[in-house]
C-alpha cells in the first residue's frame, strides 16, 4: 500500500470516529440547530466541524483550475 491510500484509510478511520462521537453526544445531548449553525468557542460541535474540514481538505482538496 502507498503512502497516500495509508493516509486516506487512516483519515477515513478518524473520519468515522469522529462521526460516532457526534451520534453519541446527539443522543446524550440532543442536537442543538443553534449551535451548529453558531457554535460557542471550545464547544462540542465547533470541534467536531473543525476536526471534520480538516480531514475533508486533505482527502478532498479545493479544485484549482488552471486558465
């Protein structure tokens, strides 16, 4: 396996726990539609989007078109 799918699966494994952390505190908590559209500083769901656009950056990175 190359460097880049070892990558992707450990990014994909991070993604996926990071996505039964959210189902977890969802069904602990309730969803709060105010704070995941305005999240307070250091609150669960600001976390959880920023852990999440970091992985979707690198396995999905902005289309860079060339003119």
């Amino acid at each position: 396996m190359d460097a880049v799918s070892q990558e992707n699966n450990e990014l994909s494994a991070k993604r996926i726990a990071l996505q039964e952390s959210f189902k977890e505190h969802t069904d602990a908590n309730g969803f709060s539609y105010e704070e995941w559209i305005n999240p307070p500083a250091g609150s669960f769901y600001e976390t959880y989007k920023n852990e999440l656009q970091a992985i979707n950056d690198v396995m999905s990175p902005e289309l860079a078109y060339q003119s």
